[in-house]
C-alpha cells in the first residue's frame, strides 16, 4: 500500500468508521427504547381495561364490550381487537384482526413483534365458575411508525457521516499533499534518472526529513551525469574499433542465411517430389503388376511366359524401389516408421531386465517382472521401440534407486476385437520427484534435480524420446511419485491381437509339492503364483511342516547377507538336511555365484530368472509336460509312426479337390471340410499341423472360423492358420493378419508356393514339382478373346495331372448353374454383399480350372464390383453370362469315356 494510501486511512478511514460504529451503536439503542416505550404502553393500556371487559364478558353485556373494546381502538397504533374463548370461538372482533393460534400459556401476555404488524394477546378471566378456561384478548399493532421513524434517524445519520466524511477527506488530502507532493517530485527524478534522463534539481522543502532526500537525490543525478559521460567516450571508442569487424560478420551473416534458406527450401522441395513421385509411379505400377498376374493366367507361348516373368519380376523390384524412396522421404520429414511384427511380452520384459541385472546386482536390488496371465501370447507392434521405451524406465529406476526392488508389471487395461491395450508400469523405490519436478520431467535436456546429471548421468533426453515413442506407437505415459517414496512410471500400448489368446501354462505339473523359501516379498508372491500355475502344491517355509506330505523341491532365494562365508556354510549344512533337490536363487550375476552343491541335485540360478529359465529348471528337477508356446512341428503335431495331418476349408468343392491333389503325398493326410463350422467340429476331435482357410464363406466365415479355432487353447494358439483367397488388397491382407491368421496366399496356388509354405511352416522338404511338357502355341476363340477351355492351362494349374483338370472343369461347369441363379438374383434383390458372394465363390473357383475367358471375367467383375460397386460390373454381366454358357457347351460336347475317366478319378481321389 502507497503512503498516500495509508494516509487516506488513517486521516480518513479510522474516524470515518468510529463514527459510523457510535451512530450505529446510539440508532439501535434509540429503537429499542421506542419499543419498549410502546410495549408499555400497550401493556398499560390493557390491563386498565381488562376489568371493564371481564366484567362485561361475565355479564354477557355485548354493547358494553364493544364500548370498552372501542376504547383499545382509540390508541393510534391498534388496528383491529378481538376477543376468543379458549375454543378459537370469536366472541368480539373490532377491524380486520389477522388470525393466528391462540398461546399454549393460560396465564401470560404474548406480544408478538416480528415485521411491522405486532400481534398482543392477553387473557381474561370468563367470570363465570363453571368456565375457568380463560378468554383472550388479542390487539393488532401498527408499529410502522416506529420502523419509519428509525429510517429517518439512519438517514440523518447518513448525511452527518456524509458531512463528516467530507471535512476528513479535504483534511486528509490537504495532509497527504504537502506530505506526498516532495516525495513524488523524488520519485519522478530517480525515474529518469533511472530511464537515463537529467532531471531538473529538487527543491529542499519542509518538513527536514525531505529537504534531505532531495538532496542527495541531487547528488546522485549529477554523479549519474558524469558516470554516463564516461561510458559514453568508452563506447564511442569501442565502436570506432569494432565497425569495420561488424560489417564483415553482418555480410557474411546474410550469405549464410541466404545459403540456409536456399538449403531448406532445396529440401522440402525434394522431400515433396519424391513423395509426389512415389505416389504417382505406384498408381500405375500397381494396375501394370495386375494386368501381368492376369495375362499369365492366359495361355502363353514358353517365350511370351518367360517375357512376363521378366516384366513381372522387373515390376516387383520398381516396386519395391518406390517403396524405399516413400520411407526415405517419410523419414527426411521426421515420421518414423513403425513395425508391426509378432511379439511375446513375457521374453520382452526377461530380455530387458536380464540387460539391466549387473547394475542392479552392483546395489543389491530386486529386479521383478510380473506380465499378468491375461496378457495374449503373440502381439503385433514394434518390439524393438518397445524394448527401448522400457529399457530406459528401468535403467532409470536402478539409476535412482539405491536399495529395496524394481518391479516391472505388464497387464492388460483394455480389450476389444483385434486390438488390445497393454499398461506397463515400471516401479521402484527410489529418491521419488516432486510435483515441480515431476512436470518438467518430459522436457528435453531436463532432469527432475539440475544436481542429478552431475551424480547420476545423462543428458535428460531419455524420458523425452519415451514419451515421443509411445505417442507415435498411439499410448500415453505419466509418472507417479512423492519425495522419499519412489516413483511409478506407466505407459499404454495399443496392440494389435485377439484378445482371446491367453497365455496358457508353460509347464503342467501333476500336483508336486514344491517348497518356496523366498525372503522377498514381492518375488515369493511371484514365484507361487507362478508354480501354483503350472499344477504344483506350493508350500511357503514359515507355515509348519507337514509329516504326511514331503516337499519334491526346494525353491530358495540367497539373501545378500548369506553370500559370505559363514552364510554359505549355513546353507550347506540346510541342503544337506534336505531329502529333495534345490533350487537356490541369488541375487548376483552368473559368474559370482555361490558354490553350494545340493547333494540330492539341483542348481543355483542367478536372479533375475526369466519364465523360461525356470520352467525349464524345474521340469529338469521334477520332470512335467511342456505345453506348446511355439507352432507345432511336423513331428510335434502328429505321432512320430503316424502321418503329417492338413485340414482343408473351402466352401468350393473343386478348390478343395484341387488343394488335396497338390499337397498330398506319402506322410502327409489332407482332410477337407466344406464349411467353418465343420472345420471347428472337426478341430475338436483331431489334431492338425497346419490349416488352409478359405476366407469368404456361408454361415462362419474364415476369419470367424479362426477366431474360434483359436479360442480352443492348447496347440491352436500357435498352429499355423494360412488364409487362401482369390482376390485381397493390401488393406484386407493386413486386417487379415491382425485377427489371427499366420499368412496369405493368393489363388491360383502354384505348386512352388505351396512348396515353400509347408517348408516356411513346417520344415517339410521341398515337395517334388511335376515336370510340365512345353506349352504348345496359344490357341484363341474365333472371335480373338481368349479360349474358353484350355486344357493346357488346366493341367498345368493341377500339377501336371490332366485328368484333375478334367475333373475340375467338369466340377465347375456343373455349378455353373448354381451361380448364375445366385447372381441373378442378387441382382434383382440389388443385395450388393450376396452379389460379391457370388462372384468371389465363381472367382475362387475358376482359379484352379482351365477356363480362361470365364476366370478373366470373374477376376474383373470382383475387382471392380469392390471398387465401383454394382454399377460397374452391369455392362460386364452378359460376357459373364455368355462365357459361362459357353463351358457348359463344352463340358455338354466331350465323350462319354471322358466323363467316365472323370468319374473314375473322381472316385480314387474320394477313396483316398
């Protein structure tokens, strides 16, 4: 507050508000005495008529009450009188009286002075001895003359403190003047002074005090004076030197920020035209790779087919080529590219915590990692992003922690079809932040103490580059702590998986006993958790011993204090007490562990011990049934006398024949099943190595059918699920993936690629390829489209094997009516989804045949019915239809024996 103010307040302020206290204060004393003058007289004024009315009520005289009542009337404050039995009866009312209950008090005067109408009730004896019940005698008051009279003694007083208000204020400011007016006139010289102005000199006025300040006011204005004239001859001199140097610097600055400017620009515009580029050669890259897929399916000469594969192959690698230089200019621009590839948390979380144990070992700290059970097994994401946002927390938790533990838990927080959000928290208990430094944590080249890069290393960028990560991988990360009492940092993954798949147990044990000796809280809750799991009867060491049931092991954790000698000698002498193996559990790195020998077998473990490590130390202890984590194997999916076992789907009769053909031979069964439901009821009663899934389907279709399979648990949750379709864009191959399936292959299936898929799967040798005769000149209609049937194709589509092909035709040639009613009437229906049916069942079939014209025309009509919708397949429907006419002629004009030829080895498949 300024030092007028306070003047104001003390001048004025203080007296203003005494008075207004005094005048208050005498107000309220003056009206409570008027009403209490009031009161009497009211009260006086009652009881000198009170005989008078009772003894007109006991002579039951109405006129004389009225005359006597009257009289109450006469007083300038009563409105209204009236008198009441004690029943509420009136017996008198003189004005408008207001009604109101009678008292519960016989014997005394109520006055009621709420508001500006009092209400006085008296009681009157009834004078009668068979009524002794009193009668009331009730006034109504005005006392508004009283409330009028104190408003104008407020207003009065109002305007004296209004006059008193004034004379303090001209005294106040008088005051303040003469006071303030030398003080201000000081405070604008030192202002320019102060802005490098030479104020006026000050005038040494009254009162002593200020004549002083002006003084040496004047004094420091003429030092300023001669202070800045010196600086000023030292500037002048400096500049003189260093003009002639600036002018260099300022040309070469502009030449730089020229060369600058020139340098970002040349950048963005080549960041621009290789983006625009790459998009703009991939459009028609991608329309001249699908045209050469379809004009091999045509018949070819050797010569012409060779041509193709080169330009196939030229495509593939121009394509390939674009892509890099998108993800060259996509990284120039700053967008980091993620992967998107399978990912087990469990071996993630044991990788990063076995890279951090020798610094943890160095300070004696537990280091935990707890992925909980509803955790899927495979995930898709970025597991090396991953990997390096948790091996920064954690190498962060040990940093700033000196004793106690660091547990890293991973659980799921969210669950929706396809996708599943993980948190994975990273606790210790450390130093612990403060709420300042807890927000300037993310900041690059900040760390929570300036202190800390000095004790602890580094350069504050770690937690910033993690909170860019795990934005960019589409999470959020934020940190929980108090002073002393460490920190928890947690962020959220959003994975792609099916959250279905939990993580099955990694052993099955049939119910040993198993003793836990663990003097760590936190890892003796993992570690029964963990054995109670896998089947065994875990049995904590400070519960009492039980005679009738002998431990089969001993899980034991080494506290830091045992590692000495004395200590070993101790658990020397307890292993040999032990009729059971041990496994003893120390806290140091594998080179510095502790040599004990349990003499009934066992080993010493170095902590921290991944899931795999254990499981894998235990079943070498006490034996137990590894279930499966990884896909099954020829060898583990069947018997080892028994054969290789294949399931098949395919709502396409000829598709799944074909399939069988191509993929059957000695040590390999294929099974077939017409519908996803049939295929689950088959999955229930048999074991498979692999399964071939066709994707659109009746009823469940193939990414239903999977989802299912993999909800059975057991050997389904890693068998090999492969999607076999006719016609998938990038976008549905990668949604595809996303829910469950393991790869994608397009029909038609060459013999080579189902090769390598039962070698990529399965580890089968590569299946020997029939050896195809030289394809003779192309052969076209009349009409110079391409041929209705040609056998030559066909046959190379089966494998080398004529008569399938024969019988593949004819399978397709008999559907063909099937489809054609099928597709007329999602026409008529104008049911756009059963029409795509339709057409990818016709497509999917005619990949394996011999019927070029028919197959171009259904590969067509599916593509653009998928991107121009129903209209654009209209003009294309009676070539379909005519295209399907004509192989059912063909099929009508081949002999008999054929037919029978077909029959026959239609029927050996079937036998087969």
């Amino acid at each position: 507050m300024s030092l007028k103010n306070r003047l104001f307040v003390l001048l004025l302020g203080l007296p203003l508000l005494l008075l207004s206290g005094l005048t208050g204060i005498a107000l309220h004393l003056e009206s409570e005495h008027r009403r209490q003058v009031l009161h009497e007289r009211l009260a006086t004024a009652v009881d000198l008529l009170a005989p008078e009315l009772n003894a007109a009520l006991a002579e039951e005289d109405h006129p004389a009450l009225e005359t006597v009542a009257g009289r109450l009337l006469d007083l300038e404050e009563i409105r209204a009188v009236g008198i009441r039995d004690a029943t509420g009866t009136p017996r008198l009312e003189l004005g408008r009286l207001r009604a109101a209950p009678l008292p519960v008090d016989e014997g005394e005067v109520h006055l009621d002075t709420d508001g500006s109408l009092w209400r006085l009730q008296a009681p009157l004896s009834a004078g009668a001895a068979d009524r002794p019940t009193p009668t009331w005698l009730e006034l109504d008051i005005d006392a508004m003359p009283l409330v009028l009279d104190h408003y104008r003694r407020l207003a009065s007083a109002g305007l004296g403190l209004l006059v008193a208000g004034l004379l303090l204020w001209l005294i106040a400011y008088i005051t303040s003047r003469r006071l303030i007016a030398p003080v201000q006139a000081a405070d604008r010289a030192l202002e320019r002074l102060a802005n490098g102005d030479h104020p006026p000199p000050l005038t040494c006025a009254s009162p002593p005090e200020l004549a002083r300040l002006a003084e040496r006011v004047n004094a420091l204005s003429d030092h300023l004076d001669h202070a800045r004239d010196e600086v000023q001859r030292q500037i002048e001199q400096t500049t003189a030197e260093l003009q002639e140097s600036m002018e260099t610097i300022e040309v070469q600055n502009i030449e730089l920020d020229m060369a600058h400017r020139r340098a970002l620009e040349a950048s963005r515009i080549k960041s621009e035209f290789l983006a625009n580029m790459s998009h703009e050669i991939r459009t028609p890259l991608n329309g001249i790779i699908g045209f050469c897929r379809l004009l091999g399916r045509s018949r070819l000469e050797p010569r012409q087919r060779e041509w193709l594969d080169h330009v196939h192959r030229a495509c593939d690698n121009l394509l390939m080529l674009v892509n890099d230089v998108l993800d060259f200019s996509k990284l120039e621009a700053g967008r980091l590219e993620l992967e998107h590839v399978p990912l087990d948390m469990v071996m993630l979380v044991d990788e990063v915590l076995a890279l951090q144990a020798p610094q943890a070992h160095q300070k004696d700290l537990q280091l935990i990692g707890l992925v909980y059970d509803d955790v899927p097994v495979t995930l898709s994401g970025d597991p090396l992003r991953i990997r390096q946002v948790l091996t920064n927390l954690v190498n962060n938790a040990i940093k700033f922690t000196e004793r106690g533990e660091v547990i890293v838990r991973v659980m799921v927080e969210q669950a929706e079809p396809g996708r599943v959000t993980l948190r994975v928290s990273v606790s210790d208990t450390g130093i612990g932040l403060s709420p300042e430094s807890r927000q300037r944590l993310f900041q690059a080249f900040r760390q929570a103490d300036p202190s800390h890069s000095r004790e602890f290393g580094g350069t504050g960028l770690g937690l910033t580059i993690c909170r860019q990560l795990v934005e960019q991988m589409g999470g959020e990360i934020g940190v929980e702590s108090e002073p002393g009492e460490g920190s928890t940092f947690a962020f959220t993954l959003a994975l792609e998986g099916d959250e279905s798949r939990e993580r099955p147990p990694e052993l099955q044990l049939s119910g040993e006993t198993v003793l836990l000796d663990e003097p760590h809280p936190a890892t003796r809750r993992a570690l029964h958790h963990l054995l109670t799991r896998w089947g065994a009867r875990v049995i904590d060491a400070g519960q009492p011993p039980n005679r009738e049931c002998s431990p089969a092991l001993l899980v034991a954790g080494l506290p830091h204090q045992a590692l000495d000698a004395a200590g070993l000698a101790t658990w020397q002498r307890r292993l040999d007490t032990i009729a059971c193996p041990a496994l003893l559990l120390a806290n140091t790195s594998p080179l510095d562990l502790p040599l004990l020998v349990p003499p009934r077998g066992g080993e010493v473990l170095s902590k921290p011990l991944s899931r795999v490590a254990l499981m894998e130390a235990v079943q070498r202890q006490l034996g137990g049934d590894l279930s499966p984590t990884r896909p099954a194997s020829g060898a583990e999916a069947e018997d080892e006398t028994g054969p290789l076992r294949l399931l098949v789907v395919d709502d396409t009769e000829s598709n799944r024949v074909l399939l069988r053909e191509l993929i059957q031979r000695p040590g390999i069964e294929v099974e077939l099943a017409a519908s996803g439901e049939e295929a689950l009821a088959m999955a229930q009663e048999r074991r498979y190595a692999m399964v071939l899934m066709d994707i659109r389907m009746p009823g469940m279709d193939g990414v239903e059918t999977t989802r299912a399979l993999r909800r059975l648990q057991g050997a389904w949750n890693h068998l090999p699920i492969i999607a076999v379709t006719a016609h998938v864009l990038e976008n549905e191959r990668q949604r595809l993936l996303a829910n469950g399936l393991d790869d994608v292959l397009i029909k038609p299936l060459a013999p080579q690629d189902l090769a390598e898929l039962l070698q990529q799967h399965l580890d089968l040798p590569a299946l020997p390829l029939p050896e195809a005769d030289a394809t003779p000149p192309a052969q076209t209609a009349d009409d110079g489209e391409l041929a209705v049937v040609d056998l030559d194709l066909g046959t190379r589509l089966a494998g080398g094997r004529e008569p399938l092909a024969r019988e593949l035709l004819a399978r397709l040639s008999g559907s063909l009516q099937d489809s054609e009613r099928e597709i007329r009437e999602a026409l008529e229906r104008q049911d756009d989804e059963a029409l795509l049916d339709a057409i990818h069942a016709l497509n999917g079939a005619c990949r394996y045949c011999g019927a070029p014209r028919l197959a171009l025309l259904a590969e067509t009509l599916e593509t653009r019915l998928r991107s121009r919708g129903r209209e654009g397949v209209t003009p294309l429907l009676d070539d379909l239809f005519a295209a399907m006419a004509g192989l059912r002629d063909w099929q009508a004009n081949q002999p008999s024996s054929t037919t029978k030829a077909t029959a026959s080895s239609a029927s050996s498949v079937n036998d087969k």
